[in-house]
C-alpha cells in the first residue's frame, strides 16, 4: 500500500511576511505557499518541518491526514481569549493536548483509527482541500466562550477505546466527564465538521447530549450587542478602528467575542456520568 499524507496550514490572524513564506517554502520544495496558506501532499517522503513548531511560529490552524488513519487538527489563539485553565479538563493524553507558546494556546486535536477501510481514504484528498476552512470556525466560537469544541474532541477521544481496548486503562471507565457545554444537541457547522472529522459516533454524541441544555449559550442577541458597543468610550473605538486599519481585524474579532460572551457557558448543576456509563448508554442506543 502506497503512503499518502496532506498537509495544510492557515494563517488567518496575520498574513506571513515574505520572509517567512521563504522559511517555510523551504521546508518543503513542492508545496504551495501563499501569505495565507501552505498545503502539500506526499505519496513518498515527508513534510521538512515539525508541524507543532510551524504552528507556533506561523499559522493558526493546521490540517493533517493519512492514509493509515490520521486525522488531526491543530487551532493557535491567543491566550488572553482561551487559557490552559478553560482547556484542561478536557485532555487527554495524544489525543487531546494543548500547551502555551509565546501569547498564544496552541490545541492539538488527533484521531487514529489503523482499521478505517483504505478506499475512503484514498478519496480524501479533495474533500480535504476545503475542510480547514470549514474546521477553523471553532476557533472564533471558542474564543466567545464556547466549550463545545472541546468536548466533543474529549468525546471523541473517549470513543476510541470501543475500537481499541489497550487505548486506556481499565480504570480508565471510572473517570467522570469534564462539564458539559450548553447547546451540544445543536451543534454549529464547524463543530459538526469538527465531530465528523475526529469520528466521534453519533450514538455517543446523542447519548452526550442528553444532559445539556438546549440552548446555545453563545447565540448573539443583536441589542445586547448594540448596547455593548454604545457603552464603549470612545477613545477604545478609534483604538479599534486603528487596529483593522492595521490588518489586525481577523485577531481583533477573537478579543472582542472573547470580551463581549465573558467566560465560558457550561451547566455547571448537570451530574456528571463515567466513561463506562456513556459508553454503555452509546451502545445500547445503537442496538
């Protein structure tokens, strides 16, 4: 069986110079490299660069898939709208990891799954081309304050074990979910691309979802807006205004969702289930 890999990369906050598109050019002779993108793809040898150090230095948002099972997506936001303390709770170990680098919080989110039936992936590479984009809209959403993004990659990490029993410890089903995000039951475009690519199963998803509240914490009221910017002095909205002017629109956007949602929504009151009984509750749903 041939290899097959697929590298993509988004700037998104702030275009790359010219002198950084040279440094990562070389990182990689046949790669496409734009102010805003890096996307190659291998049927023999591999990517010259560290994907994580690349993302700490460069991008914001990675894509990466293979042929022999793995899917994985990593986000870059600046620390002031998403800190290591929001995130923690929802680790886990390779599959969901995050670390600090500079001002920013860099989230890792990686799926394996060696069983997958090779036609499919052999069919990846032009859905690919376009899923980054779709995948980077959690990154706004978990600056506001959403935590969904986060569980469902726990869950979906969770939802390795029914295929892979040596993936964790037998202990490993007392463990209690970390707190469930409001609106899991109405989940945005991205986030259900974002499940969709971690292979999280529906029955668990559904399962999951039964202790949620229905509504979507995060769903903008407009005159609460309007009269979050009309109490602004005025003096921060020309410092704004200057900031856009400055090519910072695309980070400004992350602050100001940040600033205006607050911290993170979850139900706090909502008992929390063990591995096991979700994944017991997930199987009986398929039955």
């Amino acid at each position: 069986m041939s290899e097959y890999q697929y590298y993509e990369f988004l700037a998104i906050d702030h275009p790359l110079s010219a002198a950084q598109q040279a440094e990562v050019r070389a990182l990689s002779a046949g790669a496409e490299v734009t102010a805003t993108t890096f996307t190659n793809e291998y049927e023999w040898g591999d990517l010259g660069g560290d994907p994580q150090r690349m993302m700490e230095q460069y991008y914001d948002a990675h894509l990466y898939v293979t042929n022999w099972g793995t899917h994985q997506v990593i986000l870059r936001l600046p620390e002031k709208v998403l800190d290591l303390d929001a995130v923690r709770p929802y680790l886990m170990d390779e599959q969901v990891e995050a670390w600090v680098s500079g001002d920013h919080l860099v989230l890792d989110l990686r799926n394996e799954d060696e069983d997958e039936d090779e036609d499919e992936d052999e069919d990846e590479p032009d859905p690919d081309e376009d899923r980054l984009a779709t995948l980077a809209g959690v990154r706004a959403e978990l600056a506001s304050g959403d935590l969904r993004p986060l569980y469902l990659a726990w869950l979906a990490a969770v939802g390795t074990w029914e295929r892979d029993e040596e993936a964790f410890d037998e202990e490993f089903g007392d463990e209690q979910e970390p707190q469930v995000p409001a609106g899991l039951g109405s989940l945005t475009e991205s986030q259900r691309a974002l499940a969709d690519f971690l292979r999280l199963d529906p029955s668990l998803l559904a399962v999951a979802a039964e202790a949620a509240s229905d509504t979507d914490a995060r769903r903008e009221d407009p005159r609460e807006l309007d009269r979050w910017l009309a109490a602004l002095p005025g003096t921060e909205k020309d410092e704004l205004l200057r900031r856009v002017v400055r090519g910072e629109a695309a980070h400004l956007r992350l602050e100001l969702l940040h600033r205006i949602h607050g911290r993170p929504a979850s139900d706090d009151d909502t008992p929390r289930r063990t591995v096991a009984e979700l994944l017991d509750a997930a199987a009986m749903r398929r039955q």
